[in-house]
C-alpha cells in the first residue's frame, strides 16, 4: 500500500466519531444514552423525575466490585439525606464511596467480603435501611414483567422516588458478571428504562427495553444463596 | 407552646419538599436544573450537544482546588481522548482527577501550588493543550458578551466540541470565590447557559443568564497577574 493511502486511512479513522472510543460497543438491543434515539427517548419520557437528581449525582464506581455502593450513594444524595461530614469539604457534607460504609453497614456487609465479591440485592436493601428511608427488596422470581414494568415506572415518575436493579450483565448482551445501578427514567413509548450505569469506564448509560431488563434481572445470584437478582424500591419517609 | 404544636411542626419540616437539602440555596436569578423552569430549558434548547457526554461523565471536584481539575477530566473523558489506565479498572482506562496530573502538568503547575490556590484560567488552557486536543483561552476582557454568547453556544450545538468556564462564583450571586466548571447547554429563549457544577457537595447544576456569567468571568483574578477570568473552547483535532 502507497504513503497515501496510509494517510487517508488515518485521517479517516481520525475524522471517524468514535475514533476516541473508550467504552466496549453496545449490542443492538442496548441504545446509548447520547445517540440520537438515546436523545429522544429521555425527551418523550414523562416517567423521569428520578433523572434530575440522579445525573446531578452521577458517579463511577470507585472500584469494579463497588457498583452497590456507588448506586447506594447516588440515591442518598439524591433523596438529600443527611449525609456525613467529608474532611476534604469542610463545611459542606455528602454522602461518598467512603463515609457511607460505616460500624452499621460493616454488620451487614463487611468490607473485606465487599471488596471480593460485590454487594447482593438484599444487602442493598439492609443497607439502605440503616438510613432514614423507605427501601423495598423484590427479587425477579417474584414478581412478574407487568408488575415491575408498572412499578418501576411509576416510582421514577414520583418526586423523592428512586429504583436500584440488580442484573447479570451478560443476559442483556453486555460483558459479562452481575451488576447495580440506578434507573433514571421510562419512556412508554419504546417500553425502556434507562439505566444509569456507575461502571462509567466501561459503558455509558443505556435505555433497555423492559423485557430485556426484566430477563438480566430474573437470573440466579450464587451469593445470593441462589435466589435471583432484581430491584429495590426507595423512597423517602414522607412518601412524597 | 403545646407538644401537639411541636409535633405539627415537625410533621411539616418533614413533609416540605427540601426538608432533607443539603446543598446551598439558590439566587434568585440563578434556576437548579431540577427545577420545574430548569427541566424546561434543557427540553427547549437546541444547543446541547455536549450535555450528553458531559452527564455522562459528570464528576465531584476531589478537594475544594480541584474544580479546574474535574473540569478538565470531564471533558477529556467527554471527548473520549485515550486515557490512562487506572488500577482499580483494569483493563478499562479513564481519565481521573489523580492520572489526568503527570509530569508535564507539574511544570505548568505544581501539585503543590494547585492544592493552595487552585488553577488559573491560562493554566486550564496549557494544561489542555497537553493533551491531542485543541483549547483557545479567552479572557473576558478580550471578549464581548455577544462574542462570548454566539462563540460558546455554537460550540455547545457540536460534536466534539466543549466549553469550560472561569468565574467569580459572588458576581453572579453565589457563595463565594473563583470557580470552574464546564458548561453543557445553551436555552435561546431563556438566553441562559448550564452550568455543570463540579462542586457538587455545594450547588446543584444551574442555569444562569448570559449577561451574568459574562460578568462573573468578567473580574479580575489575582492569581492570574491580574488578568480577567473568562473561557476555553475545546473541541477534538479532527474539528468534528
Ligand atoms: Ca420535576
Ligand atoms: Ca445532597
Ligand atoms: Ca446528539
Ligand atoms: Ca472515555
């Protein structure tokens, strides 16, 4: 091949979007949050209350195993909890990766087993019931589609309502293991969540549709004592 | 007063919207991004383009000098220009407010300098220019509202293309000293920018006028020799 050639390849790659890519390439099934049907769904959803206060929150999670704890954070801090002090903000507080693990959560899940093997979905719930708020476990082996579908929109649709899922990843065509983040909003139209995803260095948030999430939820957690994964239903004390 | 008075009050402190708030109220002429108008503005603007990598990518300043920090990383990360690896996520890389600072940002500006008094305007621009990626400073002095207006908001409507802001947080009705963060979208009808706080543990995202900014950029910055603060436009090699 001639030097020209080279170089027209190069200045095509480097003109190509996505040349930079960083992030694994999603399956079809998964739309992007920032494409042009990603742009669309968050503009037609009328269930996204939940998104304001979660992007203002967004965070990756600080290691690969802490996608429950980033999750957990990102639902404290959008529901305003009173959060505890963090030195390096004096005198301003919120809740972190670090201070939101403490003597409570360290009974329920102790770090060392966190830092091996992640959070369970019912850990999820036991810790984000040692604050001063409502969280309901319901793993996917007892619920149906519909039911999900029409609590998990209506919650996101609410002020002061949030849902963390539980998933294996590689049942909605992603790699690989099992997995926590928030969902920010529905769209009806499409029938797709969009899922927050705190493994921010490895994909971007995604819109999944319903049956696609409802599957990579309705899977066996083997630390879990092989119950299935799912969701957690917050809200605040209130029930506003 | 009566126990039962008390007991009311409580009732109503818990029951208001924002009893829980944690973050600093805002000026009047300032509109939180979760808000009823701030939901309408980003609905309405057509000069968005980089909300949607920059959410997706949205992160706290790490200590309370590093807003210039963040703001650097987010972009980068938004741009997807090649990062670094990181150890807790690999194989994945990204970059982060600890490896976006290496050798060469020493020589620009010391570690040690930026935990005391943070980063300069000229400095967000040489600090930029390290990287494979095109930054122009401009200091507000040099500018005119209506060139800053149609510069910034045209980079907002483009792929690739970003805006990082400097800016004196009590000019425009905030607590209280220099400031940076990125900016994501631009409302026409409303002629109000978004500002992307990276002081997340102090103000939600706001939507502020332009005249304002301008003249919060538009103040003089004694760790700069005096020169005004004002913004970096960014955008990829490629120009797309
Ligand atoms: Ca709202
Ligand atoms: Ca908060
Ligand atoms: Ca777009
Ligand atoms: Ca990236």
């Amino acid at each position: 091949m001639s030097a020209r050639f080279y170089s027209l390849l190069l200045a095509l790659l480097l003109a190509a979007p996505g040349a930079f890519a960083e992030t694994l390439k999603l399956p079809d099934n998964l739309t992007g949050f920032g494409s042009p049907a990603g742009e669309s769904f968050l503009a037609e959803s009328t269930a996204k209350e939940a998104y304001f206060p979660l992007a203002s929150n967004f965070l990756t999670q600080k290691t690969q195993a802490y996608c429950g704890v980033a999750s957990i954070v990102m639902v404290l801090n959008a529901l305003n909890v009173p959060a505890p002090a963090v030195p390096e903000y004096e005198p301003y507080k919120t809740f972190t990766q670090d201070n939101v693990l403490n003597d409570r959560t360290e009974t329920i899940l102790p770090r060392q087993v966190l830092d091996k093997q992640g959070m369970t979905l019912d850990q999820i719930g036991a810790i984000l019931s040692t604050q001063p708020i409502k969280a309901e476990v319901r793993h996917a082996s007892d619920a149906s589609l519909e039911q999900f579908r029409t609590q998990a929109s209506s919650f996101l649709a609410k002020p002061g309502h949030f849902v963390i899922v539980n998933y294996l990843r590689k049942a909605m065509g992603q790699e690989k293991g099992g997995h926590i983040s928030p969902l920010a909003a529905y769209d009806e139209k499409a029938d797709r969540f969009l899922i927050l995803d705190v493994a921010r260095y490895k994909y971007p948030p995604v819109w999944v549709k319903t049956t696609d999430l409802f599957g990579a939820m309705n899977t066996v957690d083997s630390d879990n004592e092989n119950k299935t994964r799912g969701y957690v239903l917050i809200s605040s004390p209130s029930g506003e």
